[in-house]
C-alpha cells in the first residue's frame, strides 16, 4: 500500500467507527481527538479493525502513536507496505 | 475451540457476542431460558404481546448527539440510530403528597419545576448538578461514596432528596436504602438529563437487532442450553460443561450470570468469598385496555410515586409494598401518527422473594389475584382509575424474575457488591452484566462492550 493508500484505508476506518463524524476537513496534522469525538474504546476499533481487515498487530504501548492522521500514516507505512491493495 | 463462551443471552451477553464475532472470534452464547433477553423480554398471552422489564431505554439524547452512552453504543455495535426506532417519551412524573415533579427529555423542564416547588433549593440544586456532570463514569474510585451522604451535604430538604430517590432506586439501585455516588451519578444523568424513549414495537425489536446482527456475524447461540458447571483446570478455565452432558472447550468464558450464580458454577472447589444475594425483587402487574390511557385523562410516561414524605427502598415485610411504585404507560410515547393497538398500564412495586417461591401452585395463582388488586388500588391513588376498561390482565412475581434471569432471590439488580472491573479469581473468566455494575437496557449494553474489549479482545 502506498501512502495514499494507507490514509484512505484509515479514513475508511473513521468512517465506520464513528458514521456521525464529517471527515471532509480533517486536518491531517492535528489530533484525531481535538478534531472528532472519539473515546478510548474507539481507538481500541482502530487497531481492531486493523487487525481485521490487514492482520496487522499493534501493541498497546502503540497506540499513542495513533494521534492524528499523519502520525498514524507514519507508524503504519512500514508494516503495511508489502500489504496489496484490494 | 470457542475463543470466548458467553453464558447468558441478555443485553449485555449478546451486546459481548457481536463485539466478539465482529473481530473474527468463534463465539456462543448459552441460554438456559426458552427465549433471549434475560430480564429485557417479551412473550405472548391470550393473543396479546407483552414486555417484561423494558419500560422505557434512558440515556436518549437527541439524533446527531455524539456522546454520551447510547452515542457510544451505537458505535461499538455498528447499529445505526435509526435500527433502534427510539421515540421520546411525552413525560414523566414523580409525585409524592402534595408534590409533582414533571420532567421530560429537556433537563431545563424537570429545572424549571425544582424551582416552582422548592424555591429555595434550586442554587443546591444547580450545585448537584454541577458535582454529577462532573463524575467520571470511567473512574471507579467515587463509586464507593453513598449518595444519601453527599446528597445530604448539598440539599437541605428531606422531600425533594427522597424524590430523587424514589425514580433513581428504581431504576437500578441494587443496595437497600442507598446508592453509591458513582450509580445515582449515572442514573441521574441517563434519566433526568439525557431522557427516556421507546421503539414502537417495544423490547422485542432491539432484541430482534442484537440477534440478527450476532448470528449474521458468525456467531453461534444456544437456547435451553444451561450451564451445570465451569471447567477448571490449575487457576484456568478450560471450558464447560453443559446441563445435557454436552462438553464445550473454551479459551475463555464471559458470564452474565451473576456474580454468586457464576461462582457456584465453577468447579475448582476453591473458596471464593461469598457475597450477598440482592434482596430487592419486583412484582409487576399489566392490564390491556380497550381504550388508550390519554383518552382517560392519562398522559404520563412514567409515573414514580410514594404515599408518603419518606421513601422505602427495602425488602419489604410483607408480600408486596404496595406504598410506593412505577406505572407506565407505553403508549404515552410521541409516536407521530401511530397509536398501539390497544391501551397498556404496567405497575411495578417492591416484592418480598420468600413469599412468592414458598406458595404451591393454587395458593400462587391466587395470591397474585389478590395482589394485582391491592397493588392497582394503591396505583390508581396518583392516576386516573383505569379498572373498569381493563381487557385483560398478567402479573408477575419475583420467582418469574429467576426464570427469566437465574438470579437468587429474583434480584432485579443483582447483589449490592458490583465487580467494576469484571475478574473473578479465575485468570480466563469474567463477569458482565448486572453484577458488573452497570443496569438498564443501555447499561447492560455498554457493560457487554465494555467486558469484551476490556477481557477479550486485546490477545
């Protein structure tokens, strides 16, 4: 997956953990959490659905690195580079 | 090889199971019961259909609101608002001797009426307010404070704290007499200042939604399928074994049994500190009318009433304690256009177990005869009387409560002691539901969520 990839593949994510949310202006340099309402337990979807769809593993002492949309894009480039697009 | 057994397919067993199976897990549900639900649930009669339990969901905060409980559940469970079909209630009252307090889904209503009827405790009372929205329902550690303590620092009318009381003990205080801080803390919120709802079609469809979604996702459920015993092996549980004689292997098992219930149910002999049973159990009576309650003059929701200035959360003496109670009216929900066929009033007051589960059968059906009517002619002291359009009538009694839900003693909440964080002594068992800590329908929801993601899901 490219980068594009990745950050659309999140915004997917976004998009069915919390339905309500506008994600049209997300800024990708601001926290996920000072933009949107999402709880802990949504975070924990995140990386669940993650684990669902691509079979990666995130520790939880990584899930701080979840923050924002360019954070997250960054963690997640090395682990799903070799992951095809579907 | 389950990855998780759920023992118990009520709200919070079946709001666990979806979780589950959402994220891949092979997951069953075992229900000893005939029928899902547990204490949330439906059955039919003479050709009628009634509810058990479900008066009404709380915690209903308008369309597009992204916190809060129901927010968050919806979330969790992939369900769109619209699934559930929730409708407002037109509002509710509490009414003690000389004292009416209306409150509907806009807190400034039920404020506006504190102010009429106890002028001089509305700054107390903003105060309250103030010190329950700023509880952490995800921080355990006030949990422990009693209400009846705090609320005595902040109000100094005796009336108006029993009349918090008597609605919020109700609906959902296990303990007799009090309520922890953090419990009456999230109660008040989900009723007085998120609000009250109903779907039309009543209980049965949020079931039918639970359901549908968990066994779309893979996941397997068993009816008539009871528990015997835990299999334990060295502080592990390895699976169990079912009342059949059936065997089922299990990585870990999720239980909504009840925390004394689950116990008992484990077979590794080990002393577990016992706890106490709850001791509050219900009787309900339902009528179906030929005639909508508002066409009476009735357009209460709810109605919590008490006939005096104190109010008595205990078990009572006596078979019923027919001085305080709950009546509700399904029908008063905003439904738009539609009306339920026919007219429902359903009265719930305290119950004395003992009492109901040592009669034999004929002394039974009589005595919930006699019972129906002592506890209709108390209710009908605070609405309109409604016994000459009744069409047909049901009760039920605290040993209907353990049919439906397994509970000693018919506890409507489970025991007073909660497990918040849901472990037990055993390193791959766990606790949801009633005696996690959380009641209601919205409650017992976010309890199975909650104990999935927290227990389950995370190796």
């Amino acid at each position: 997956m490219t980068t594009a990839d990745i950050k659309a593949e999140i915004l997917d994510i976004l998009e069915v953990i919390a339905p309500d949310e506008d994600l049209t202006n997300l800024d990708d340099a601001v926290n996920f959490r000072d933009q949107l309402e999402l709880d802990s337990m949504d975070f924990l979807d995140i990386v669940m659905e993650l684990r669902k769809r691509h079979r990666i593993q995130i520790p939880e002492d990584d899930y701080i690195q979840l923050a924002s949309m360019n954070s997250t894009v960054a963690f997640l480039e090395p682990l799903m580079k070799d992951i095809q697009k579907v | 090889m389950y990855d998780t057994i759920i023992i118990g397919a009520g709200m919070s067993g079946l709001a666990a199971g979806i979780r589950l199976a959402y994220f891949d897990q092979r997951v069953c549900i075992l229900e000893k019961h005939i029928t899902i639900g547990g204490l949330n649930s439906f059955y039919r009669m003479r050709g009628r259909d009634y509810d058990v339990g479900l008066h009404a969901l709380t915690n209903i905060t308008p369309k597009g609101t992204k916190r809060g409980p129901l927010a968050r559940l919806l979330k969790q469970l992939r369900l769109s608002r619209e699934d559930l079909q929730i409708s407002p209630q037109l509002g509710s009252d509490i009414v003690f001797p000389g004292v009416r307090l209306h409150f509907n889904n806009d807190f400034e209503r039920f404020r506006s009426e504190i102010a009429r009827e106890f002028p001089k405790q509305i700054d107390n009372f903003d105060r309250l307010v103030t010190q329950i929205v700023e509880y952490d329902d995800l921080d355990e550690t006030h949990q422990a404070v009693s209400a009846r303590e705090r609320l005595g620092e902040l109000i100094s009318d005796p009336l108006l704290v029993e009349m918090f009381f008597c609605p919020l003990m109700f609906y959902g205080s296990a303990r007799e007499h009090d309520m922890d801080w953090g419990q009456f803390s999230i109660m008040f919120r989900s009723i007085f200042m998120e609000g009250l709802g109903r779907p039309y079609a009543g209980v049965r469809l949020i079931l039918k939604h639970l359901v549908r979604k968990f066994r779309g996702l893979g996941g397997e459920l068993k009816l008539r399928t009871g528990v015997d015993r835990i299999k334990v092996d060295n502080g592990h549980v390895t699976g169990v074994l079912l009342e059949n004689g059936e065997e089922l292997q299990a990585r870990r098992v999720l239980s909504s049994a009840g925390w004394p219930e689950t116990m008992r149910m484990c077979d590794d002999s080990q002393l577990v500190v016992s706890r106490a049973t709850g001791r509050l159990s219900f009787c309900e009576t339902i009528a179906a009318l030929d005639v909508q309650p508002q066409a009476l003059g009735h357009r209460s929701t709810i109605t919590f009433y008490n006939d005096s200035e104190q109010f008595h959360w205990t078990k009572p003496d006596k078979p019923c304690d027919i001085r305080s109670g709950v009546i509700c009216s399904p029908n008063n929900f905003d439904y738009g256009d539609e009306l339920l066929d026919e007219g429902t009033m359903r009265i719930t007051a305290l119950a004395n177990f003992d009492f109901w589960n040592g009669l034999d059968e004929r002394k039974y059906a009589l005595e919930k005869l006699r019972w129906y009517d002592h506890i209709t002619a108390s209710a009908v002291r605070f609405v309109p009387d409604y016994r000459h359009r009744v069409l047909d009538t049901d009760m039920f009694t605290p040993t209907t409560v353990v049919r439906f839900t397994g509970h000693d003693g018919g506890a409507i909440y489970g025991t007073p002691d909660k497990q918040f964080d849901g472990r037990t002594h055993l390193d791959n068992l766990f606790i949801c539901g009633t005696d996690q800590g959380f009641v209601g329908i919205i409650g017992s929801i976010v309890s199975g969520i909650g104990m999935a993601n927290m227990h389950c899901l995370r190796d």
